[in-house]
C-alpha cells in the first residue's frame, strides 16, 4: 500500500472514531428529548437548528475543499478564509436574531423566536472551527479533530442532557447546540491548530471563483436536508415536525457515521491523487462497495425494527413507517455523497452543481404536491427524489472515466437487498418473540439478531471485496 494509501485508511479509522464519538453523543441527546419534551418540544427545536444549519453553509460555503485543493500555501488560504467565514456568521448571526420574531410568524411557530436567537450565537464560533478542520483534512490528519470535534460534541450533549433533565425544555438542545460551537474552535487550539485572520487578494480571489461552483451546490445540499422541516412546520405545526424529527434523526446515524466519514476522506485523496497523476476508479468503486455494505447494512437493520421507535413513548408511534422510508432515503444520499466529492475533487464542481440543483427541484415540486398529505408522504417525496437521482450521478462518473465496472458492485448490490429481506423476514416472522415493540430489552434483543443476520449475508456476498480489504 502506498504511503498515501496508509494514511488514507489511518484517516478513515480516525474520522469514524470522531464521528462514533460526536454522533453516538448526539444520539443520546435524541433519546434524552424524546423521553423529556413533547412532539411540539421536539418539532421546535427541529425548526430552529434547521434555520442555523442553513446559516452554517452558507457562512462556510467551500471552506474545505478550498483548502485542500490549493497550491498556495494553505496557512495564508485559511486565513483568508477565516476572515470570510466568520465575517460572514457574525452577519448571518445578528440578521437571524433580528429576523427571529418575523420567521417564527412565518412558520405559524411563535415559540420558535428566542431558540433561534440564542441558536444564532453559534455561527461565528462554528466558523473558526471549520476553517481550523479544513487544515486538518488537507492534511488527511483527523487524529487531532478528536478533540475539538468529538469534544465539543460530548460536552454539548452533556449540558443538553442534563438542562433536558432538569425540566429547562427545548430550550436545553439550543444551549447545548452553543456550548459545543464555542469549545470546538477553543479545542483546536489546544490540539495545534491555530489560524489568524489575514488577507491575501489572490487566495481571496481563488476561493471566491471555487465558492462561486460549489457554494451554491453546498447550499443546495443543506436545503435538502431541513427543506422538509420547514415545509411540514408550515403545513402542520411543531407536533408534525417532532414526530418527522424523530425518524430523520435515527435515519441520518449511518449515513453520518459511513457515508460522511468516506467522503471526508475521499475528497482530499482524490485530490492528492489527481496533482500525483493516479487513476480514480478504484479508489471509487471501493468507497461505493464500502457504503453499500456498511450503510445497507445498517439500515436494513434499522428499516426492519422501525416499529421498535416506540420504546421512547408510545406518543412516537407515528414515526414508525417515516423511519422506514427514510432508511432507503438515507441509502440513497449515502450513495450521493460519496459521488459528489469525487465529481469535485476531479474539477467536475459544474456537474456537481448541477446534480444538487435538480435534486432541490425535485424536491421541492414533491413537497409542493405531498406535503398536505403529512409525515408519511414528506419521507416518501425524500426517497423518491433521492433515488431518483442515482443512476444520473452514476452516469455522470461513467462519462469522466470515474466509474468502476457496475459488475464490480454486483455483490455489494446483492448483498444489501438480501439482507433488507432477510432482516424484514425475521422480523415479521419472530412477531412479540423479542417481547412488545415498547420493550427496550426485547428491542436490544432484536437489535443484536439482526445483525447478525445482515452480517452472515452481507460477507457471504462481498468475500471478495473483504478478501481485498485485508490485503
């Protein structure tokens, strides 16, 4: 394996740590709200961390691929960079806090305002720790994102956790949701990562033009992930949008915990390969077969225990088919991602652009047309835009010589479709085997025979795929 090659995989390993660690933290944080707030609590905060999500892009639009994709010195680029970004959250944060109470009258959701307020304090800090983490991935070191990272997630879901607890309300996530933008960029600096503002007119000059290509494309890409809130909050209140949030949160763990952590990687070393003159088709076809594996995988697992979201109150049982839905959702955006950073990493930032613009179309005429039908349609219109989309990535990379051979990805396409079956064969055939859907120990139960079950399949299907993996 080549040197790149080993910290490749080195930075893989290191990344699913802080994202097991971030994301198993936020996990908590979701059970936690479940069982304390109401479906109006939960849809709130929903609407509010939606809005500052938006804000977040659009204030770090292409920070890291800039980063890591420069042939200047990327010390004065992050500078530059910071300056940018976090003059933009300052910005964004204040008009948000002005804008509070004339946003939470558009969503029908006056309770909304003060939780987007102090959501809003979050944005200059998030900033700074982007620009930081970008300098970190160009490197492909993400040993030392652990802790600003992972840290600040911990500590936030700590005071989450115990506000929740102490009866503080929804307001609990939004000060915890602060409490980790303020530590992450500290604890950057405490790991060694230190960037002062500055100016240089050319670094300046090359992240406007990338901003230019795929700012817009990451603005796009977070619309289509809280486009749905917004809709639903609009057609149905705070209670809809708790119910939704719920599923949506369980759905996005996978995805966060492979997808995400593949093309953290991928982007960055599809760049260094491409300025070494390397082929990117395996490299590709590997990161596929590993999302169609890991994350199939998972969410089959998921998808067949769906009705077991009621062990967090019998009040979540709408959630159930939602959650079901957004599994293959959640598949399909897996897929997506991976794609995305490789069309951007080989200069293709256009197509990408592209893609993610008729994603948000599709989106949007879907909700248009099937919001009023509620939860369970708003999660069909997600799974049907998503994979509607698909096969026209796949084609795109098949037309720039990106593409591995589809018989290459024959087993990772068996083996997750197999599993889904089995897994949801084995659930419908045990019936209260496991005990009640409310239990938690016959959901643990379930949890772990599912597993295994997806796991003989899945290695019985990719024994060659692993068999390169060792080598």
């Amino acid at each position: 394996m080549t040197a790149v090659g080993q910290r490749a995989v080195r930075g893989s390993l290191w990344l699913f740590l802080v994202n097991v660690v971030s994301k198993g933290s936020q996990m908590g944080v979701t059970l936690v709200l479940a069982a304390f707030l109401t479906e109006e609590g939960l849809g709130l905060v929903a609407l509010a961390v939606a809005l500052v999500n938006i804000g977040q892009v659009v204030q770090s639009m292409g920070v890291y691929d800039v980063v890591s994709r420069t042939d200047r010195d990327p010390r004065r680029v992050a500078g530059t960079l910071l300056t940018l970004s976090a003059g933009t959250g300052l910005a964004l944060a204040l008009g948000l806090v002005l804008a509070a109470d004339g946003i939470a009258h558009a969503l029908d959701a006056p309770s909304v305002a003060p939780l987007v307020r102090w959501a809003a304090l979050s944005l200059p800090f998030s900033a700074v720790a982007g620009v930081q983490m970008g300098l970190l991935h160009r490197d492909l070191d993400f040993r030392r994102r652990l802790l600003p990272d992972a840290g600040g997630a911990v500590l936030g879901a700590a005071v989450t956790i115990a506000l929740a607890a102490g009866g503080v309300g929804p307001l609990s996530l939004v000060v915890g949701l602060l409490c980790t933008a303020v530590a992450q960029p500290v604890l950057g600096v405490v790991v060694g990562v230190r960037v002062r503002p500055g100016w240089d007119a050319g670094a300046a000059a090359e992240a406007v033009r990338w901003i230019a290509l795929v700012g817009p494309g990451a603005l796009v890409a977070v619309l289509l992930i809280n486009l749905d809130y917004l809709a639903l909050g609009r057609a149905h209140g705070p209670e809809a949008v708790g119910v939704y949030s719920l599923a949506y949160r369980i759905a996005w763990v996978p995805y966060i915990l492979v997808a995400v952590v593949l093309g953290g990687v991928l982007l960055p070393l599809c760049a260094r390969l491409i300025r070494d003159g390397g082929e990117l088709s395996e490299v590709v076809g590997r990161a596929t077969t590993a999302v169609l594996v890991v994350t199939g995988g998972l969410y089959a697992v998921t998808a067949a225990m769906s009705d077991r979201v009621v062990v967090f109150g019998g009040r979540w049982a709408g959630a159930a088919t939602p959650l079901a839905l957004l599994c293959l959702y959640g598949l399909g955006i897996s897929l997506l991602h991976v794609w995305y950073q490789v069309l951007k990493a080989a200069g293709h930032a256009r197509r990408y652009l592209a893609l993610e613009a008729t994603h948000l179309v599709l989106l949007v005429g879907g909700l248009l047309a099937f919001t009023s039908h509620g939860v369970v349609a708003v999660a069909a219109v997600q799974v049907a835009a998503a994979w509607l989309l698909v096969p026209w990535t796949w084609l795109a990379l098949a037309r720039r010589g990106l593409s591995p051979p589809l018989g290459a990805l024959r087993g990772g396409v068996v083996g997750v479709v197999v599993a889904a079956g089995c897994c949801a064969a084995v659930a419908f055939l045990a019936g209260d085997v496991f005990g009640p859907p409310g239990s938690v120990v016959g959901a643990m139960t379930e949890g772990v025979v599912l597993t295994v079950v997806c796991g003989v399949v899945v290695v019985a299907a990719n024994r060659e795929a692993l068999r390169e993996v060792r080598r």
